[in-house]
C-alpha cells in the first residue's frame, strides 16, 4: 500500500496515511473538522533502483569483466584438462 501524504485547506495540518490506491484523494480533517479539507498532495516517490543491472545511474557501456583463466593444456583427450584423470596431471 502506497502512503499519501494529505494537507489541510483549512488548518494547513499534515498528515501521512498509508491507505489502498483506490481510496478517495480527499476526507475530513482531524485537527479542525473541516469536511473534506484534507486533499492529498502530490508529493515524490520514495522509490530507488540500485545494485547491478539497470538503474538512474547505470553507464552505458557494461563493467569490464575479469580475464578468463587459461584452461591448463592437457594432450590426453581431456577438453579442459580438469577432468581429474590420472593422466591429466
């Protein structure tokens, strides 16, 4: 559930309340009665990507990654030489 932030015509009270996105975008205040004096304000959303992938601040070009290791040279059949045969060593 989103939280609204409403303020007060009337008054100039504030308040925060975290309600559906269905609920109405106004209702009575709770510091001066006014009947619907509390409208909700639009406000910035308190939402941020960070981490891998994409994100505000992602660069266009991807990070260089790391070299790969060289596979050790086996002549024994072996397509990487780790198969950890006796031969392979």
């Amino acid at each position: 559930m989103p939280l609204y932030e409403y303020r007060c015509e009337a008054c100039g009270q504030p308040e925060e309340k975290l309600e559906s996105l269905s609920a109405p975008s106004a209702h009575a205040c709770p510091a001066c009665g006014a009947g619907e004096g509390m409208k909700r304000q639009l406000s910035v959303a308190a939402f941020s990507l960070a981490g891998g992938g994409w994100y505000k601040g992602a660069a266009s070009e991807p990070a260089p990654s790391a070299p790969a290791a060289e596979a050790p040279k086996s002549g024994h059949g072996c397509a990487a030489g780790g198969c950890g045969c006796p031969l392979a060593g």
